[in-house]
C-alpha cells in the first residue's frame, strides 16, 4: 500500500506546486530576462575601501564580463562604522560590532528614471583580544563578509524588480 501512496503523493504534490505561481527567479539560465538584465548593470565607483571591496562583490555577483552593453547604473553610497560595546574594569573595549549599510539606485541609463531606491545593510560582532594585529585583522575580515551580504542582498532586490518589469 505504501509503494503505491508514494508516487501517487509526488504527483499529486507536483501538481499543487505547479497551480501557486511560483517561478524560477533565473529561468532560461545566462540568457533569461533577469540574467541578461543584471548583466546590464553598470556598478558607479564607491567611496573608500569599503566602497572599493563592495564595488567588487557586485560586480563578481552581476556579471562575468564587461559592462559594453550597460543598460542600467548602480549607484551605491556606504555607511561602515565600527563602534565598541563591552567595556571591562580598566575601561578598554573588549567587543566591537562593525555596521555596514549601504543606501542604492537603480537608474535606467536610456530614461534617467530611477527604479530602485532602497537600503541593505548587516552587521558583524567582533571580539577584541590582546593582540592589536588579530584585532585589526578580524575588523578587515568583518568588513569583507559584510561586503558580500550587502552585495548579495543588493542583487537579489533588483533581481526581483528586474523579473517583476517582465
């Protein structure tokens, strides 16, 4: 009985799934409209080292080639602060949290209409040990995982306005 209430269940599972609307984000791979669309993205230079490591996390993210084609420009402002948050007896900081937000737009190159204005942004705890050097490196480390969970956040928004203008 069991044997046969298994595949009776996928099927019937498959076609419910197939009745709520739900579509693939990336249909037609490299050659679907959001695909094509974020290869179009052209990304403005970002302030600072910060600016410098996010500018790069989206574009590894948007595309693998060049921007020949850019249809639209990214334009991405950062806000990195670093502020400490526990104190010990003698008063040195012994935890940081590292913030990192960044406020973007999406600007159609051929109109100058904005199509996107939003923010993204996250945040890393960082314990600060005796060491300055491991302090500092894990305040650069921060920074660098920041910048690509910001940038993946960025991208998967204007992916889903990219699929919502299809």
């Amino acid at each position: 009985m069991r044997q046969l209430l298994a595949p009776l269940s996928a099927v019937l599972l498959a076609l419910l799934l197939g009745g709520c609307g739900l579509q693939p984000m990336y249909a037609g791979g490299g050659s679907g409209v959001v695909a094509q669309g974020l290869a179009g993205i052209e990304v403005s230079p970002i302030e600072g080292k910060a600016g410098w490591l996010m500018r790069n996390a989206l574009n590894d993210r948007l595309r693998a080639g060049g921007a020949a084609g850019a249809r639209y420009r990214l334009d991405v402002r950062l806000d990195d602060r670093l502020e400490g948050l526990g104190l010990l007896s003698d008063d040195t900081i012994s935890r940081e949290r590292r913030t990192l937000r960044a406020r973007y737009q999406l600007v159609d190159l051929g109109s100058g209409e904005i199509l996107l204005d939003a923010t993204a942004g996250s945040d890393a705890g960082i314990d600060v040990v005796s060491s300055e050097y491991a302090t500092i490196a894990a305040e650069q480390t921060a920074l660098e995982n920041l910048s690509k969970e910001v940038a993946d956040r960025i991208v998967t928004r204007i992916a889903l306005r990219l699929r919502a203008e299809r």
